[in-house]
C-alpha cells in the first residue's frame, strides 16, 4: 500500500500511472476492510478513468460491506 503512495507522489501529472496505483491501493485497502480509504481511491480512479470498471465495482462492494457493517 505504501508503494502504491509512493507512486502516486512521484508521477502526479501522469495519469495512468495515478490511475494504476490508486486503483490498486483501493484493492489493497479492500483487502484490509478499510473500506472508507478504499472508496475514496476508488472515486478518484472512476474521476480520472470513467471507464475503469474494477473500480466502479469495487466501490459497490465497499458500499455494501459498509451498510452492513452499519
């Protein structure tokens, strides 16, 4: 996850690099049930690549484990 926010600092103007390492800093913060940073990285991803459909449905997922987390 570190190195996902590494990368995210060393290349901000580059977009696919921004979109890769959030994305996949979402997917590890999923993982650790850290749901509220999870979809945060997920919204930034669909704001930078609308199109990213792991991201778009890897936020649902979020959404649902925290209604029932609730």
């Amino acid at each position: 996850m570190e190195q996902c926010t590494l990368a995210v600092a060393a290349n901000p103007s580059q977009r696919n690099a921004r979109v890769k390492a959030h994305l996949r800093r979402g997917l590890a913060c999923e993982k650790l049930e850290r749901f509220q940073e999870a979809k945060e990285d997920f919204k930034l991803v669909i704001e930078l690549d609308p199109t990213n459909h792991i991201a778009s449905s890897a936020l649902i997922r979020c959404a649902k484990s925290t209604q029932i987390r609730s």
